[in-house]
C-alpha cells in the first residue's frame, strides 16, 4: 500500500497568504487602521478637527509607505480601508477647521 508524504503544514497567519511572517506590513497594516477608525469616528464631531484632520495624515502616510513595502494581497486590502476611512476623516477634518484652526491667532 502506497503511504502518502506529508509535509509538516506551516503555521497560517491570517494576514499572510505566502506562509512567511511580515512583522513589519503587520504593524502597518494595524497602525493604519486604527488612525483611520480614530479619524473616520471623531470626523463625526467637529470640535474634534484637530484629532481627526492629524490622526487621518498620519494615517495617510503610514497607510502609503506599507503599501510601499506589502507583500501579499491582504495586506494591501486592509491598507486601503485603512487609508479611505483615514482620507475621510483627514478631509471632514480639514473642512471642520483644519490642522491648526482655532489655534494659531
């Protein structure tokens, strides 16, 4: 009887579709999404501009430089949400009174 090889199967990460583990697009990947929650959910309430308008910044070029260095597809998809709900908080934070407004003078 013919026995079949088996290949010890490596550990899947959800975030990973190749099998190998990517701390660095993993972390990304996390910090964008939360800036662009933060940004999407205090854009909502326009005396928070300034949370919204800087967490959506930053979370716009966090999101861009992993989409720089990504791996996988996963990555990228959950860069992207991460980065529109960012923009989408930047821009209603920018039109509530932008990144410095009822600060300066």
């Amino acid at each position: 009887m013919a026995h079949v090889a088996r290949r010890p199967r490596p550990s899947v990460s959800l975030l990973a579709t190749d099998g190998r583990p990517h701390p660095l697009q993993e972390t990304l990947m996390a910090v964008t999404l939360v800036l662009g929650v933060l940004a999407f959910v205090t854009a909502m309430f326009p005396s928070l501009h300034l949370i919204s308008s800087w967490a959506g910044l930053v979370g716009i070029l966090t999101g861009a430089f992993g989409q720089y260095i990504s791996v996988t597809t996963r990555e990228r998809f959950i860069l992207i949400l991460g980065m529109g709900a960012s923009a989408i908080g930047f821009f209603l934070g920018m039109a509530h009174g932008g990144l410095f407004g009822g600060l300066v003078g």
